[in-house]
C-alpha cells in the first residue's frame, strides 16, 4: 500500500490518500479538495475513512458525498471488526477520548495505524473539547497500548511515529 499524506487547511491537517492497484482510500479529506484530488490522481475511489468528525478532518466530505459509489467509513456505521474493499482490509478500533466518535483504523497488511486525533508524537489529542473525555482517553490507550510496538502511526497532525516510540517518549503512554 503506497500511504500519501496530504496537509490541508488552516490547522495543517493530515489528510491520507492510500493506494493499492489504481485504486485509493481517502483518510480524513480536510479543507482543501482540489489538492486531496490531485493526490488521487487516475485512481478509483472505494471509500473515504472518518477518524472523528471535527470540522478540520472532514472539510472536503461533501465533495466525495456526490458520488454514490463511494461508501464514508466513520463510528456511526461502523462495529470493532475487520473489514474489506476492493484490495483493501483494515480494522476498526473505538477510540473515544478526543471526542466520542474517535476510532483508529488499523491496516495489519501494511502494519499502519490511522489515529486521527488520538495520539501525537509525543503527545495525545485534547479531552477538553466537547465530546472529550479523560477516561476514555485512559481507556483507549491502554487499548492501543496490546498492539505491536512496530505499527507506524499516522496522526491528524504533525509527523507520523511508531508505536513502539511512543510508548518509550510519550509521557501519556506510560
């Protein structure tokens, strides 16, 4: 899987574009469509994929909404299982904490993780926004935490970490 991340709008959010096959994945279209576009180049759409629904992660929804074809994947229509489309297998994992509709998307072929807003390098996302929660928060780390220290994490901001590094320098981790 080729992962592309596309930074987008004023909060520098990070927009993923996942391809496999002509095919794409598009994670959290922030503002700006036209450069999410670009990245998407010839490849077919399957699907879009929600971390959470703040404004900055979903901007640019509503121009994939146009095409019937094209299935939204976020925490109101999704169960913690396994899914596929086209060549694509992911897992959905509930990670509220940031806010309540928070999962984390886990693609085991490619050892990614998709965390949205959960955690940072470094850091994890803020619980004092409404929907937030620290004991969710708490929750969903230790969660995260059974995984294998070697998934590469792909934040809503900022630059991507393994899971092994943030168990190690992130504070809230341990």
């Amino acid at each position: 899987m080729d992962t592309q991340c596309v930074v987008t709008g004023y909060l520098d959010e990070n927009c993923y574009v996942l391809k496999k096959n002509n095919t794409c994945l598009v994670v959290d279209p922030g503002d700006d469509f036209f450069k999410i576009k670009e990245a998407i180049g010839d490849c077919k759409i399957l699907g879009v994929l929600i971390t959470h629904s703040h404004a900055d992660h979903i901007g640019a929804l509503r121009n994939f909404l146009t095409k019937r074809s094209i299935k939204i994947f976020k925490r109101s229509n999704l169960e913690e299982k396994e899914y596929s489309i086209g060549d694509f297998h992911f897992e959905c994992i509930y990670t509220p904490g940031h806010s309540k509709d928070s999962v984390t998307f886990y693609f085991k072929d490619s050892n990614e993780m998709f965390i949205g807003d959960f955690i940072f390098k470094d850091s994890i996302g803020r619980c004092d926004l409404p929907g937030g929660s620290d004991s969710e928060m708490r929750e969903s780390i230790q969660k995260i935490l059974q995984y294998s220290d070697d998934i590469k994490l792909y934040p809503g901001h900022y630059d991507s970490t393994t899971l092994g590094d943030e168990k190690k320098h992130n504070p809230f981790l341990k």
